[in-house]
C-alpha cells in the first residue's frame, strides 16, 4: 500500500511539472515573447520643429536656428564607471572649450540616478558651425550622444517685440497645461508666440528602435515623422513697423496701425527690447533693470497699457449724447468753467470757447460743452452707450490676456467701492477723466467705428498654415446712431483741417485725415490753483498722456492710426507729425490709393 502511494505521488508531482513546463513553453509563450519585446523595444517621442511667423510680406520674423544639444549616457558616476565620466567631460572641454564644464556636471549630477536609463541633456544648444568641425569625433563616443536642437530666433530683434513676443523654457506649469512641451522644452510666453503656440509647436512624431542590454540602440523598426513647419503669416508690415520704431525712439507710449477691418499693419510698444535675449535667458542684473523701470518695457502698453482717454473719447461720446436728447444744433456757452456745487470744473481753455455745438465742441475739444451734456444725458445712459460700442470689453484681438479697461458707473462704483456716485464724477467722466480708463488698442476701435459705422475685430494673424484669418465686424450702432455719425465726422475732420482745430498746426500730412486729440491728466488739479502750469513746465511723470487718434482718407477711410505718448502733454503738439508721417508712408508703401 505504501509503494502505490509513494507511485502515486511522484507521479502526481511530475504531471504537474509537465503541465507547468508546458503553460511555460507553449500557453505563456505570446505573454513572454511581449514582455520580451518592451524590455528590447523602445517608443520613442520625436519633437518637431516650431513653425515660423512671417510678416504680410513673408519676411520671416521669427525663425529656427540649426544647432545641436549634447547628452550624455546614465550611470556614468557609479564608481566603476567614474574614469569614463572624468575622461567625458575632459574630451568634451578640449573638443569644445567654449562650453561650461561646470554646468555639464551639474545638469548630469541632476538628472543621473540608478532608476534612469535614459541619455542626459547636459547641454541645451550648440550653434551648427560650432559643432560640425567636431561632429564625427563626438558621434564616435559611445557615451555622448549628439542630437538636432533648433533654437528660436528673432532676426529684427527689438521690432515688434510685444506683438510677436518671445518663447522661452517650460516650467512646470507650462508642462501640466500641455504635456507636449515637456518634450520640446520650451513654449511661448508673451505674444502671438503664445497665442498661437499649440498651432506652432506641431505636434510630435514617434519612432521605434530595438536596444540591447546597454541601451544603446541597434535598430530602428519604425519611424513617423513629426508634423511641424506651421507656418504662421502676419498682417504686420515689419519694414512699416521698422520705420514708426525709429519714428517713437525717445518716446514711451503705444502706436497702432489698423485698416478698417481690424488687419494691423504695425503695432507698438515702447519702449521695447530684443527677443533674443529671453530666449537664451538673461541675467537676474539685467531683468531687474528692465523689470523695476518706470517705463515698463515689459509691458504691452496696446493692450495691457490702461490710460485716461481724455478728449479722446469726445467723438464716441458725442455720439451717445446725439441720439439721448441733444441736437447737433444745440449751443452751450462756455465761459472757461462750470460750477457744480462747492467745486469749479474748468475747461481746458481759460477764456472758454463762447456759443459752442456739437461740431465746435469735437473740433476745439470744449470741456464745458461735455460737462453740459452729461449731466442732461446723466452716467446711466452714457456708460450703456459706452459699453455697447465695446468699450469697457475686450477687443477681441489674437493677443493673450487683454485688458478691458474701465467704463465707470453707478453700479460699477458700488460693485467695486461700495459707494455712492456723485454728479462731479459724471462731469470727470465726460472728459475721459476719473475712474475712466482705456487701452490704446480700445481708442483705435472706437475711431474705426466712427468712420465706418461698423466694430472690427482688431487682429494680427494673416494665414494660419493654408487658412486664410476669417475678419469679423459688428453692426452695433442703431439707425438713429448711423444717421448722425456724419456729425461726429465733421468735427473730426475740422480737428485737422479748420481753423481752431486742436491737431490743424500739426498735421502735415499728403493724406486728408479726420482725427481727435486728447490730453489726460495723470495727476489732479486742486481748486485753489488758479493758474494752471503748462505741460512742458511740469516734472516728466506729472505732464498729461498725450492721444492722438485718426482715419483716413477722410471721404473714403482705409486706415486708423492711433498713438499715445506716455506723459508727451498736448495730443497734436506731440504726435501729430508722428501720425502725419505713417500716414504719408502707407501712401509711399501703396497701402492707400489716392481716389
């Protein structure tokens, strides 16, 4: 009995051997052969190479440059492998003296752990001729890897610089919006760069290479190609741009560029700085210089700038006024001030400007003309009809984080201050003054709606790869509004061209234009001041914005120019031969056709 359960176990024992032997050879063979495979077969990402953004003109603006990043084998600290990390990095300093050994070893020491099987970037970019004379000694070593780098790069430098904006390297918030970049490295950070930066970042390819036990690759058994080269054209002329650049040199401020459909040709800020430097990073002595400076280079003063519009916004606001019970006919005498209660208003003309209308008004900017007709129209109507012509919204522009500006009210000064309006901030609004505050792109907008009657989206993109930028304008005046807009007109026009006109002495331009001026203070005027300095005897930071905003031709517009000058004082006196002189070069570049 015992050696039949002693049969009867060993061969119970081997019939499970056999089975397990053959799950082994046979059934888990597919399982095997898989786990096989992804331990000798490697899916690796390909990042593609950015596209380039050429102007209307397809001058390209922002390119790649061809360059190479170095990495460096894993493990190469463990201390059986240490001589061949010492003897590296002394081949790479004699081969490449300009590169910084330091920073090798610390980017290497970084990223190198006994988990990381992966080649190490030590470092990010190497010009092409740099490079080349040594290439096929760095691509023999097994240790160094030698791979593609295309490195951003912005051929006219400081031109443009806040429209196109810069890229630069990812942080880890970048990574976590787009895992993408966590691959290429870097991503746009101000501008149409990032506006548009999924557009032109591509998207990546992907191949599939065998390695052997050291990692090192012996095949390639598949590769997809990338789609990149999205290639991004721009409404903006860059040899318009280059020559309002030299135009503002010295200035601080914003000019814009626009034709009645919303195309920028040329938008700036100012002062501006050279791309470039973002992209190879800067020292932390020079971003504080720039950063702590109180002419904010850094900021995009078209759209991020918020400014009083002063009298610059008399024309919109006229508009409001003509179809909310005042006639065009209407007079109002201004005697050089109003009272309102304990306080004096004043015009900005101490002698007044006498029987004044609506045309006069727009045409010599009378501030008591305005004051009169806010407090018949009252605050309510005014900032509704404000905001429907979308100020106080944004533009809409291809640019990211716009700024809306502000168009006060009632309930815009509870919401924000938990206080009551006063009728002195009706009369401060009337004049583009008090909480009232607007971006120079906004001021542009609103012009090109009074010459034409519509509401462009302002825009900078052209042809997105094949596909042509879709314009988009609003109708959002009312029949009343259109049928008056011929008086708003009018006064624009004798701005420039009448007797009296805040800007006729000095515009000289080949160009009939219609404009409006306008001098924002920057700081209050107290009461008891009877006599008023004038702007150029006033410190630089307590002199008045200066606007001076236009269209033409007059019977038949093309293009709005706008500009601001930053503390310039008087709109004509300090950008009125600016705005002459685009005006004569768009008619020089055959931008307008003389009717």
């Amino acid at each position: 009995m015992k050696i039949k359960f002693i049969i009867l176990l060993f061969a119970s024992i081997w019939m499970a051997l056999i089975v397990r032997v053959f799950l082994l050879a046979v059934e888990s063979n597919d399982y095997y052969k898989t786990l096989s495979q992804n331990n000798t077969i490697k899916h690796e990402k390909i990042a593609p190479i950015r596209g380039e953004i050429v102007d209307i003109k397809n001058r390209p603006i922002a390119i790649n440059k061809l360059g190479f990043k170095i990495e460096l084998a894993p493990h190469l600290l463990l201390k059986k492998n240490r001589k061949k990390f010492e003897s590296t990095i002394s081949f790479l300093h004699k081969t490449l003296p300009s590169l910084n050994i330091k920073d090798i070893i610390k980017a290497y020491k970084k990223k190198d752990s006994f988990y990381n099987h992966e080649f190490i970037k030590v470092v990010e970019y190497i010009p092409y001729k740099e490079i080349m004379p040594v290439y096929t000694q760095l691509n023999l070593r097994k240790n160094i890897k030698i791979e593609p780098a295309p490195k951003r790069y912005y051929p006219y430098k400081n031109i443009a610089a806040h429209m196109i904006g810069y890229v630069a390297r990812a942080n880890e918030k970048d990574i976590a919006h787009d895992r993408l970049i966590d691959l290429i490295g870097y991503t746009g950070k101000t501008g149409i760069e990032k506006y548009y930066n999924s557009y032109l970042q591509g998207t990546p390819g992907e191949k599939e290479i065998k390695v052997n036990a050291n990692n090192r690759e012996v095949a390639e058994l598949s590769y997809k190609a990338p789609s990149e080269n999205k290639r991004l054209k721009l409404t903006i002329d860059i040899e318009l741009q280059k020559y309002i650049t030299n135009l503002f040199k010295g200035l601080v401020g914003a000019v814009v560029v626009m034709d009645t459909h919303g195309a920028i040709l040329t938008a700036a800020s100012f002062p501006n700085y050279d791309l470039n430097m973002f992209v190879s990073g800067m020292s932390y002595k020079m971003y504080n210089s720039m950063a702590s400076s109180l002419d904010h280079p850094f900021t995009n003063k078209l759209i991020h700038g918020l400014y009083p519009p002063g009298s610059s916004i008399k024309p919109s606001l006229g508009l409001v006024y003509l179809v909310n019970g005042i006639h065009s006919n209407d007079k109002v005498y201004c005697s050089g001030s109003i009272p309102l209660g304990k306080r004096v208003f004043r015009c900005w003309k101490k002698n007044g400007h006498k029987e004044t209308n609506m045309v006069k008004a727009i045409r010599e900017s009378c501030d008591v003309y305005f004051y009169e007709g806010s407090l018949k129209v009252g605050i309510k109507k005014m900032s509704k009809g404000l905001l429907r012509y979308n100020l106080g919204h944004k533009t809409g522009i291809d640019l990211p984080n716009e700024f809306i500006g502000v168009v006060p009210s009632r309930a815009w000064k509870r919401k924000k201050y938990n206080q009551s309006w006063n009728k002195g901030e009706t009369l401060n609004t009337s004049i583009g003054q008090g909480y009232f505050l607007v971006t120079p792109l906004q001021i542009a907008q609103q012009t090109a709606l009074i010459a034409t009657g519509r509401l462009p989206t302002p825009h900078l993109a052209y042809m997105i790869g094949n596909k042509p930028y879709k314009e988009i304008s609003r109708d959002v005046l009312t029949p009343r509004e259109k049928a008056r807009l011929p008086i708003i007109r009018r006064g624009m026009y004798e701005v420039c061209n009448a007797p009296h006109g805040t800007a006729v002495h000095h515009v000289n331009s080949k160009i009939t234009i219609a404009g409006k001026t306008g001098t924002a203070q920057v700081v209050g005027i107290k009461q008891d001041i009877k006599k008023r300095k004038l702007e150029h005897e006033l410190s630089y930071y307590r002199r008045s914005h200066a606007w001076f905003t236009t269209y033409g031709p007059y019977r038949h517009p093309q293009y709005i120019v706008t500009a601001m000058v930053e503390h310039g004082g008087h709109g004509g006196s300090a950008a009125g031969a600016i705005v002459s002189k685009i005006y004569d070069k768009l008619l020089e570049l055959g931008y307008i056709k003389k009717r």
